[in-house]
C-alpha cells in the first residue's frame, strides 16, 4: 500500500517515512500544503496522513479541496494542539481520523491500518484469485500446498494484480503506487518483475496467467 505524508517537520517527516517503509509502507513525504494537495489530487494513494499546521496552506484547506474534488482517499489529520475544536473542524471538513502530537508508533500503525481496511472487507492475511493465494505476512504465494516466496515488489504487483481481477492495469499505474510518484524509473523494471511472476506462477502449476495488453499493461485471468 502507498501512504502521503504530508508533514513540515522535516525531521519528523523522515521518522514517520521510516516507521512506515519498515512497515512494508511504500511512502512519499513533502513538507507543504502546496505540495500536498497536487500529489494527493493523483489519487494514488491508499492513506494519507496530513499535518494541519503546514506552510502555504494549511492541511483544513488541503483536505476540503481534495473531498470537493471528490479524492476520497482516507486522511488522518495531525496536530499539535488538542483542542476540541480542532478535531471537529478537521472531521467535518472531511478527515477520516485524527491523532494529536506526540504520539506512539503502535496507535499511528493501529489507525493506518484501521483506515486503509476496505469498507466491509474481512480482515485476512490472504489475498486470493482462482487457485492462487497470496499471503500478506509471509509474502508468499500460494496453490495446493506449494509455494514460492516473494520480493517486495513482487508481492505488490501481484496485490495490485489480485486486487483489480481481469481489470487492465497501465504501467504507469505500477510505477506510480510502487516507486513513487516522482519516479524516474522505466516501464522495462516493471515488465522484469511481471517475468519474475510468471516464473513463479508455473512453479507452482497454478491456472492463473498474468496476460500483457501491448504497450499499455497487465492484467490477470484464469483459475475458473
């Protein structure tokens, strides 16, 4: 999953990224509200933890640009202050959560998590799609009793694959959720990794095909 940190503190910007990239976060961090609403307005992100207080605007300000924009990505808001009217302000101007400065690791992971569960999904270490299981705290993939292990990547391309079955999915899409939203990594990385995969698939006999669209993405069919 891909996190925004949008935090002026530099310092505490980089713990936060750390924290979270350790987590097997993918994480990009900018330190204004400027910065922040554009690459929040991409989309891409799963999570975004947003500080109120920040230079050239401010996280209220950000946050009730992106719901009028209809970004719905879930936000957690982050302040020093704690004040009630400042939790409320930020709930109604459309933040999902909120957490007051300082806090401790284990309740920011606790609330990232809490926020990044889709609405009505069952909580479950595995992903599945036709005979194939992918399993989230082991990085394993799986079918019938065999399995192959799985590199970071790898693992988070077949979650995307997983998680958008049959749907065509660009290789810019990849990169953006994966490397970053500034990245300058190329296409050929990506197909690498889909190579890797397709490896790992026939290794263990599974149905499941991870098909190319030409020149634009990958998508994946079988195991009916």
């Amino acid at each position: 999953m891909k996190i925004l940190v949008v935090e002026d503190e530099i310092a505490l910007a980089e713990a936060l990224s750390e924290i979270l990239k350790r987590n097997k976060y993918n994480v990009d961090a900018v330190y204004d509200g400027d910065d922040g609403l554009s690459y929040a307005m991409t989309g891409i992100y799963d999570c975004i933890i947003l500080d109120i207080m920040l230079p050239k605007m401010n996280g209220i300000d950000v946050l009730r640009i992106l719901r009028r924009k209809h970004i719905s990505t879930p936000v957690l808001l982050l302040t020093a202050k704690s004040e009630v009217e400042d939790k409320i302000n930020g709930l109604d101007s459309g933040a999902d959560d909120f957490l007051t400065k300082p806090f401790i690791t284990g309740e920011l992971l606790a609330r990232v998590r809490a926020l990044t569960r889709r609405k009505g999904e069952v909580i479950t270490d595995q992903f599945t799609f036709g005979d194939i299981a992918l399993n989230k705290t082991t990085f394993s993939l799986s079918r019938e009793g065999q399995f192959v292990k799985l590199s970071l990547k790898e693992f988070q391309i077949m979650e995307m694959l997983i998680a958008n079955p049959r749907q065509l999915i660009p290789k810019e899409r990849f990169i953006e959720k994966i490397w970053g939203y500034e990245s300058d990594i190329e296409y050929n990385n990506v197909e690498v990794y889909i190579s890797f995969l397709r490896k790992k698939l026939s290794a263990i006999e599974s149905t499941v095909t991870i098909r190319t669209a030409r020149g634009v993405g990958y998508f994946l069919e079988g195991g009916d």
